[in-house]
C-alpha cells in the first residue's frame, strides 16, 4: 500500500508567487543526545552542542535574503534560528510546524520495550496505517492536517519570497512528503540531523528539493 500523498490541487494551479523554502530541523537538545523521544510535549532547550549548530548554520547562512521566518511553537526551534530573529526578520510561530506528538512516550528513557512500541507503530504507518498513534499521541495524517494549515500561511504571502522554516524531525519528514507529493508512507526517504537543511523551491505548480540533507555547515563541528 502506498499511501496517501494528498497536497491539494490549489498548490498545482500557479495561483500562487514563486518561492524558496530553507527546512530545518532544530539544533541537538540533551533529549537527543540521549536518544530519548520528545515529541510535541516536550519543550526542551537546546544543548551546548546545539547552540553551536545554531551558530554554524546562522554563519553559513546568514547573508540569505529572507523575508521571513516560520518556527513552530517549542523553544527549541526559536532557539536554533534565534540570531536571524535577532537581527530584525519577521518571524511567526505557527503549531503547523510542531513535532508529532508521541503520546504516552515522550520523554521516557529508552528501553527494549518503548523501542519495540516505536518499531512497531512506524512499520504499521510504512506499511499504509497512518491513522495509528500512540495514546494521547497523533497519526501522520493528523500530523498533515495542521501542516497544510501551516503552508496555507506560508505560500498565500505574496511578498514573502526567501523563507527560513525550522521544525522537527519527524515532522520534517512529513512535511516534505506533502510537498513534493511523496506518499507519507515513504517518509524515512528524508534523512535528518540536528540542523540538517532541505532547500525546496515552489515556481507555483510544484515543489522541487534543490538541496537535500546539506550539513555542510556542521563540517568543523564534527
């Protein structure tokens, strides 16, 4: 079973302006580092090691024109982007942009049994079960209801060309699924570290990644 792909047709129609979308997922939190779950319940802090992420991608990256920055509502990803709010561009938070929550598993240190739980939902969502979540948790396509919210902000700004997003890793992976028409069911196609970048350029009719995965920001970091 494939899966739904489900961008609207509005998105196909060249109704809207050119853009260019940078992606990114936020900078290393101690959650991370201890490969613990946090999800959209955890609003956690970034790490020291994070806050240097931050700072390599703003140095890589910080002569890029943007008109403006989206993030979603948890600190670490205002925190990962914190120099370009800094230096006076537009920013809005939108939950569109939150991590999926993992439900009764956020925050729980990892354990044979919680990994066992995670295998098993993310083979049901492969195998075309995208309704399923944990308890208190979402699905994937909850999950793509709030992001499509999120791009209607994003892609209806006229004057907005050059835009910074920074989200969550499995969200990431399901936000570009919706872009660019992948089927969610195929979201582990999209890799992510800490700060990885997609760059995805909108000409009205379609999405396109002109730069997948880059971390070339980090190679004096690792």
């Amino acid at each position: 079973m494939s899966g739904p792909t489900l961008l609207p047709d509005r998105y196909k129609e060249g109704s809207y302006s050119a853009k260019t979308l940078y992606i990114i997922r936020h900078g290393e939190t101690d959650l991370n580092k201890r490969g613990i779950v946090q999800g959209r319940g955890m609003d956690t802090d970034l790490n020291a090691y994070g806050y240097q992420q931050a700072s390599a991608f703003y140095e890589k990256y910080k002569q890029v024109p943007f008109d403006k920055i989206y993030t979603s509502t948890l600190k670490r990803t205002h925190q990962t982007v914190g120099s370009f709010i800094d230096s006076g561009i537009p920013w809005t938070q939108h939950a569109g942009f939150d991590e999926l929550a993992w439900g009764i598993h956020e925050g729980q240190e990892s354990s044979d049994i919680t990994k066992k739980a995670f295998r098993e939902m993310i083979h049901q969502w492969m195998q075309g079960g995208l309704h399923r979540k944990f308890e208190q948790g979402e699905s994937p396509l909850e999950v793509r209801e709030r992001q499509l919210e999120a791009l209607d902000h994003v892609i209806k700004s006229d004057d907005e060309k050059v835009i910074l997003i920074c989200m969550h890793g499995r969200a990431m992976r399901l936000f570009l699924c919706l872009l660019t028409e992948v089927p969610l069911t195929k979201m582990d196609a999209f890799p992510h570290f800490n700060t990885s970048l997609y760059k995805v350029h909108y000409d009205g009719f379609k999405f396109q990644i002109v730069d997948f995965n880059n971390l070339a920001h980090l190679k004096d970091l690792r």
